[in-house]
C-alpha cells in the first residue's frame, strides 16, 4: 500500500510540474534538429536517387499519428487517464480519447465508451518527436535488430508498434502503474512505397539490413 501511495505522490509531482509554466516560454522556438537535416541533406539526396525534376515532387512527412487502445478501460476508466496523460508527456500535445463505434455484448464494450486515445502530430511536434524516437527510444527497445520493412500499407504510409511506453525517457519508471503499448504510423506526401522507404531511411529510421542510422547527433 505504501509503495502505491508513493507512485501516486510522484505521479501527482510530475503532474504539477508538467502544468507549471516553463521558464523559457517567452523565447523564441528553435527549428526542428530533423527538419533542417531534411531540407538541408535528405531533399538532394532523394532528388538525385529518384530523378526528381521538381521539388514538390521530393516526398516529406506530413503527419505522425499514435494510437494507444486501451481494452482495460471497459472495467476500469482510470487506466484510460493514465495512458492519456502519459502520452501527452511523450508527445507534449494533449490526446484525444476515442470511443466505441458500436457495442459489443461479448467483451462488455457499450456503444460511446472511451476505450482508447489518439494523438496527431504535425510540423515541428512531428519532426521533433520522429528526432526523439530514432536517436534515443529506439535504442531503448530490448534486443532490438531493425525495424521491419514490410509494414508499408501500399500508400506510403508506415506502421510499427511499440509495446512499452517505457522506451520514452520522458516516462518515469518509478509512477508508472501498468506498461501499454501504442501503434505509430507514420503517414508521407507520396503514395509509393519505395520513395517513402528511401525518405525514412534517409532520416534515420534504422531498418533491418542497415548498419548504421543515416543522422548522428552532430548534424
């Protein structure tokens, strides 16, 4: 009892410190690290290995959309806060909770019952979180040997699954009250999925094969 009144004093620590106002609110918001890196490297490089004539042509990322389904929610309507509030930590955007489409008898599920959140991200949210993912969470990810590179949708679009949320460092392991996971896609200008390979790749997605991300940390 004494160990979970204790994650919940923290949780309620970090909760006040997330709401405070930060002390540099009032200066000016630098450019994402990985938009520049795109506009400055990866748009040449995609040019060149396409043909591109045009540079509206050259694919980009236009939204991150993660999904967390939260099936405990049915019984228990507080896991869902959690996880809302959890994500909104690791994205810095508040999530929206998705609700049930139609009842389902079998799993108890009522029609209009909150059983998930979803968060989209876009311009510097997008590509500061998409910077954050593959150069510090992946690398978290226990036994991790690359990314799979069949979860193309025929689109451009990619999916992969996270099953702990604990791969973000923004999460404290010491109020965390139970692991989820989440689906991210990641959703591109272009419908081919080559060049959306190549645009990923390019920004560093470690898929299987590669021996090394494409971005370090000095560019």
């Amino acid at each position: 009892m004494a160990t979970k009144e204790k994650k919940q004093g923290k949780k309620r620590e970090v909760q006040a410190q997330v709401q405070a106002e930060h002390a540099g609110k009032d200066l000016p918001v630098p450019p994402a690290r990985l938009h520049v890196y795109y506009k400055k490297t990866v748009r040449d490089r995609l040019m060149s290995q396409f043909g591109f004539t045009n540079v509206h042509q050259i694919p980009t990322l236009e939204k991150i959309v993660i999904n967390c389904g939260v099936g405990e929610a049915i019984k228990n309507a507080k896991v869902l806060d959690t996880v809302v509030f959890e994500l909104s930590i690791i994205t810095g955007q508040r999530p929206v909770r998705k609700k049930a489409k139609k009842s389902i008898a079998n799993f108890g599920l009522r029609e209009g019952q909150e059983i998930g959140c979803a968060v989209t991200l876009r311009g510097a949210r997008m590509w500061e979180f998409l910077d954050r993912f593959v150069t510090v969470a992946i690398p978290r990810i226990r036994d991790f040997r690359g990314i799979n590179t069949r979860s193309f949708d025929g689109r451009g679009n990619y999916t992969l699954g996270v099953k702990e949320q604990m791969i973000f460092p923004e999460i404290n392991y010491d109020m965390v009250e139970q692991i989820h996971g989440m689906d991210i896609t990641l959703v591109t200008t272009t419908n081919k999925d080559d060049q959306a390979f190549a645009l990923l790749r390019e920004l560093g997605m470690p898929f299987r094969g590669d021996d090394k991300p494409i971005i370090t940390q000095n560019q």
